[in-house]
C-alpha cells in the first residue's frame, strides 16, 4: 500500500518548537518533490512550504517564514517540518504531500498523509 505517514504532532507551549516527519511507505521519496499544507478547523487548506526533489528550491509561506524549516532525508526516506516560535494561530492538521507533477502552472500532489495535529497553547 503506498502511503505517506505522518508523525510528530502533539500539544505544546507557545513558543517552544516542534518538528514532524513524513515517511514514505511504498513510496520512495526521493522521486518526488515533497510539501507541507496544515488545515485549521473550520478554515480553508493552506500551504506551508515545499521541497524539490534535488534541495535546490525551498519555498515557505510568508505566514511561517523565519520560524518554519522544511528539510528531506532522502536516505531515510522522511520528509521533516522544524518549526520554532510557535504560535497560538499555528494550531492546526498539518499533512505532507508529494508532488506528481505540474498542470496549468500549478503543482498537483496525489499522495498525501494522514495529517498530525499541532495544538498550540496560549
């Protein structure tokens, strides 16, 4: 079964930092350019960041640039999120994705995890 998996999530302090991963499983990394996307209840899916396949393009929203750090292992097959100075409004399911492709100037990823939930206290 090829699947993504997400782990790392939990509650934790504002301000204080926490990193989660995405596994492939059936599916090797390596082969995908890979993004982060978190989702708040009642909101709309937003994207967090994304990773080329090569490390040679990281591109993070605005809302966590300077705070969030996006990083692969390709060896060990695990996509990571750092995240630092975390705050009450990052509360939400973050999934990870892996791009298949691009259509009409757009990246269309077909895998996706689980999600994790990041619960941040005030």
């Amino acid at each position: 079964q090829v699947q993504l998996v997400g782990s790392g999530g939990g509650l934790v302090q504002a301000g204080n930092s926490l990193t989660l991963s995405c596994t492939g499983s059936g599916l090797t990394l390596s082969n995908y350019a890979l993004g982060w996307f978190r989702q708040a209840r009642g909101k709309d899916r937003e994207f967090v960041g994304h990773i080329s396949r090569d490390f040679s393009l990281i591109t993070i929203a605005d809302s966590v640039k300077g705070r969030f750090t996006l990083s692969r292992d390709n060896a060990k097959n695990t996509l990571y999120l750092q995240m630092r100075s975390l705050k009450f409004e990052d509360t939400a399911r973050y999934y990870c994705a892996a791009e298949v492709g691009i259509v009409n100037g757009r990246r269309q990823y077909d895998y996706w995890g689980q999600g994790t939930q990041v619960t941040v206290s005030s």
